[in-house]
C-alpha cells in the first residue's frame, strides 16, 4: 500500500518560510515523479512544483522564485521550500506521486498553510 506523508505546515506570516515535507512508503520512490499541488477555499486545486526522478524541475508562475521542490531519493522524502511567503500562498498544500512504471498517482493527505498579514 503506497502512502504519503505530509508535515510542515503552519501558520506564519507574511514574509516568513515554511518547509514542507513528504514522505513516501509503498512505492519505488525514485520511479515517481513528485509534485506539490495547493487548494484554497473556493479554489481549484492547483499545481504547484513538480520534480522528475533525475532532479527536472517545474513551477507555477506564482511561486517561481520563491518556492523550491527538491527530493532525496535516499530518504524517500520530497520538500517544498516556500520563502518570501504571501497571504495568496493560504491554502491546504498536497503531495502527490505519479509512478512513471505504470501511471498511477497517489496523494497525501494535505497540510494546512496559513499566511496571516
């Protein structure tokens, strides 16, 4: 059974950095292609940051700049690192794996992200 893990968030203010973690267990990590995607209310979720097993990096143009995806294929863990943070950054932020073998996708279970002003 594939599971994600989130932690990390928080609330902080307007300016400040949360980091966002994800673990992974169930799967062949390094075969996933890792994303970060953001719902707030009234919203469509959205992606965020996405970064394939060999390090390619991609992000939404709101963020770009300011968050960083990495992953450590030796702890089975993507990050989110989220800097010079926005009150538009408000949302409940979700991991989400695509296994690059045979397509299917897995999602945490989402970790509030609170920016106050």
């Amino acid at each position: 059974q594939v599971q994600l893990v989130e932690s990390g968030g928080g609330l902080v203010q307007a300016g400040g950095s949360l980091r966002l973690s994800c673990a992974v267990s169930g799967s062949i990590f390094r075969m996933n292609v890792m994303g970060w995607y953001r719902q707030a209310p009234g919203k469509q979720r959205e992606l965020v940051a996405r970064i394939t097993s060999g390090g390619s990096t991609n992000y939404a143009d709101s963020v770009k700049g300011r968050f960083t995806i990495s992953r450590d294929n030796a702890k089975n863990t993507a990050y989110l690192q989220m800097d010079s943070l926005k009150l538009e950054d408000t949302a409940v932020y979700y991991c989400n794996a695509n296994n690059i073998l045979n397509g299917a996708i897995y999602w945490g279970q989402g970790t509030q992200v609170t920016v106050s002003s």
